[in-house]
C-alpha cells in the first residue's frame, strides 16, 4: 500500500512516498495529485522516495504522467533519496536527481 505525505511550501510540492508503487499505489498518483497539478498549476515537485519499499511498471508509468503534467505547467520536477535497488528503473523516467530535499530547493530556486 502506497501513502503519500503532501506539502506545499513556497510553491513546491514535495511528495514524500512511503510503501509500494505498484498499480494501487499509482492509481493514487494518476487520480489525486496529476488532477491537483493541473488545476492549481503547480509547476515544482519534489518527490522523496526514501521509504519507497517496491516499484512496478504502473508505478514508473504513474511518476511518468506526474512529470507530464508538471511539464505542461512549464515547471520542473525533481526525485531525490532514491533507494538504490531502484536506480536502474528510475533512471529510465529521466528525471532530474538530487541528494534530498534541501538539494532540490536550491536548483528549483537557482
């Protein structure tokens, strides 16, 4: 089971995942926050994966659409504390990574 810890800061927001990724969990990610993207217009994400336990195909499909929508907003998205089991899966999302969450503000706010 996925839970997802959401919160908006000087507008970002950091996605903090816990648990599996699988086609549950992405369901959360494609049906609540894609939609929460796109109408408030947030254009940064952080995602922290630290405590993510297992990803599967949906689950990269899930990040993959997440990325989508902030693309259209023009902003940029960000994964950071990516446990290294996952490193060869999420590498093919191509998307930015950085050490942790402090990392990410700085290059949001560059």
């Amino acid at each position: 089971m996925l839970h997802m810890d959401l919160e908006y800061n000087k507008g970002i927001l950091f996605a903090r995942l816990r648990g599996s990724l699988s086609k549950k969990g992405s369901y959360k990610l494609n049906n609540y926050l894609v939609p929460v993207i796109l109408k408030h217009k947030i254009k940064f994400l952080v995602y922290n994966l630290f405590e993510l336990t297992s990803i599967d195909d949906s689950g990269l499909d899930a990040l993959l659409n997440t990325k989508c929508a902030i693309k259209a907003n023009k902003g940029k998205i960000f994964l950071c504390e990516v446990p290294k089991e996952f490193n060869k899966e999420i590498r093919k999302l191509r998307i930015k990574e950085t050490t942790n969450e402090l990392a990410a503000l700085e290059l949001i706010h560059v």
